[in-house]
C-alpha cells in the first residue's frame, strides 16, 4: 500500500486518503470513527476493518475535512467529494 495515497471501497463508494494533505485534524474521526483513525503520525488513515456505513454520513465525514484530503467517488467514478 502506497504510503502517500490510499484507498478503500466502502458502503459501494470510493474512499481515498492523499496522506499528503492531511493535517491530522481529527474531524473524519469524530463523524465515522468505524472508518477512520488517526495514526501515530498524525495523519488520518483507515480501520483495520472498514465496514459499511450509511452513505450520507460518509460523504458528510469525507467533505468536512479541512484541506480536502478525502476524495469520495460513487459507483460510476464520478468523484463527489471535494
């Protein structure tokens, strides 16, 4: 897995994480914690297992980071967040 850049299907969307953005805010954590951690480097990563979850908390959790870490795509590909 690429350190700078993850990603993980999740409840039928794409979640990525570009690790080089995130400035560890912690807000993602607080919405779906079930999905996302902060990790010993201060940077947003996923659980170890990342279950489904409802659709619009996880797009409400990826688009209310800061710095626009967090890239949501649908089904299609078509990105929604940022």
């Amino acid at each position: 897995m690429d350190d700078e850049y993850r990603e993980r299907e999740i409840s039928g969307m794409t979640v990525g994480i570009d690790r080089t953005l995130c400035i560890g805010s912690g807000n993602c954590t607080n919405l779906a914690p079930e999905v996302f951690v902060i990790d010993q480097e201060n940077i947003v990563d996923f659980q170890d297992e990342t279950p489904d979850i409802d659709a619009g908390r996880l797009e409400e959790a990826t688009a209310i980071c800061p710095v626009d870490a967090l890239i949501l795509t649908d089904e299609n590909g078509e990105q929604i967040v940022p």
